[in-house]
C-alpha cells in the first residue's frame, strides 16, 4: 500500500526562495502591509518584510506547508519570544529595518509590534502558549479546504492541546474562519490612533479543544 501523502511538512531555509513570494501573493492587500509599507518601494518593502516573518518563524518556530506548496502555517511553540521591536534589534535587523521601511514604515511597524503584544498580553493568562503568526493560502487556491487541513495539521504537529493556542488577525473576514476551528474571540485594538491603523484581532484556543 502507497503511504498517505502528509498534509503538512515543515519548511527549512532553503525553501524561502518559493515560499516567500507564495506569501506575498497570498498577503497582498493585508492591511498591516498597507500599513507599514509606502511609496514607490511599497513592493520591495512588502517582500522583504515577508521574508523577514518567514525567517523569524524558520529560527525560533516552525514554518510548515501543504502537500501542493499553496498554503503556508508559520508557528512559535510555547516559550519561544514573540517578535518585538527590541528583538528586532538584539538580532542585528533594524538597520536594515530602518533602511528598507524608512522612519515612518518602522514607527508603524513598531506601534503594530506594540498593539499586538499588548493584546497578547491581555488574552493570556499564561504565558506558555502555541502562537500562529501566519496562515496563508495562494489565492487561486483559495476555498477549498486548505487552509483549514492545514491549520489542523499543523496543530497536531505542534502538540496544540499541551497549551492554549493563539493568533491575531487584521482581517475580520478571517474572523468565522477561525472560529469554525475552535478559536474564541478575545478582544481587539487598534495598532496606532490615526487613519489607516489596522485593528488586531486577538483569538484563542484552549489546550484540550478539539478540531
């Protein structure tokens, strides 16, 4: 009998070649990108800043994707460091943060960075917990099931019910998505008081709920 194909495998550098741009289809209108990235440098800026999300996820969590490559889970496992503006600096990034984004793509990046610890914060009353920093499907790709075989794949890799899960969204159209697997909304905010700051979306799921 021919072994069943897995439904997630996990990413290793080498693999951001692919599964950057696959990112930046799939997170072309996300709002903090809107946010964050400005100008005539707003592409560059937006596929570098992806890059950045899938190395930080390579080195302190897992990246995974499903068996066709057209969607992507990035997750820390419980204890590893959320990324905040003083880790972008202990890791040598906010030069080339500064250089890339300029200083007012990074001060906005900061107050999302701030926003979204904040409500991290909040939500948890423990701070072991799985975080999902992104789950992306390719758009042609979308509506078919993917991104949810995914998410539970992915879950299941990361021995999800040992802690609580959690993950923020910018996109309230993912917020019945979410919930449909077993996320509760939690509270929200907005990452900075002016026009154009995304609101976060703060979601969590207990340890021991089923998919």
């Amino acid at each position: 009998m021919r072994p069943s194909t897995p439904l997630a495998r996990r990413l290793e550098p080498a693999d951001l070649v692919w599964a950057t741009p696959l990112l930046a289809d799939a997170c072309a209108t996300h709002p903090v990108l809107a946010y964050c990235c400005a100008g005539p440098d707003a592409p560059a800026q937006r596929m570098w800043l992806l890059q950045q999300l899938l190395r930080f996820g390579l080195c302190y969590g897992r990246v995974y994707a499903n068996a066709s490559s057209t969607a992507l889970a990035v997750w820390l496992g419980p204890n590893r460091p959320a990324a905040t503006l003083w880790r972008l600096v202990r890791s040598g990034l906010l030069p080339a943060a500064l250089w890339r984004l300029r200083v007012t793509g990074l001060q906005r990046l900061r107050h999302f960075l701030a926003a979204t610890a904040w409500l991290r914060r909040q939500t948890l009353a423990t701070a072991r917990h799985h975080y999902l920093l992104a789950i992306a499907v390719r758009p042609g790709s979308r509506g078919q099931g993917q991104g949810r075989r995914l998410l539970q794949a992915t879950m299941a890799a990361m021995q999800a019910a040992q802690a609580p899960c959690y993950l923020d969204t910018q996109v309230p159209e993912q917020l019945p998505f979410f919930q449909r697997v077993g996320f509760r909304l939690m509270g929200q905010c907005p990452a900075n008081v002016g026009t154009g700051s995304p609101t976060t979306w703060g979601l969590m799921r207990e340890g021991n709920a089923s998919a």
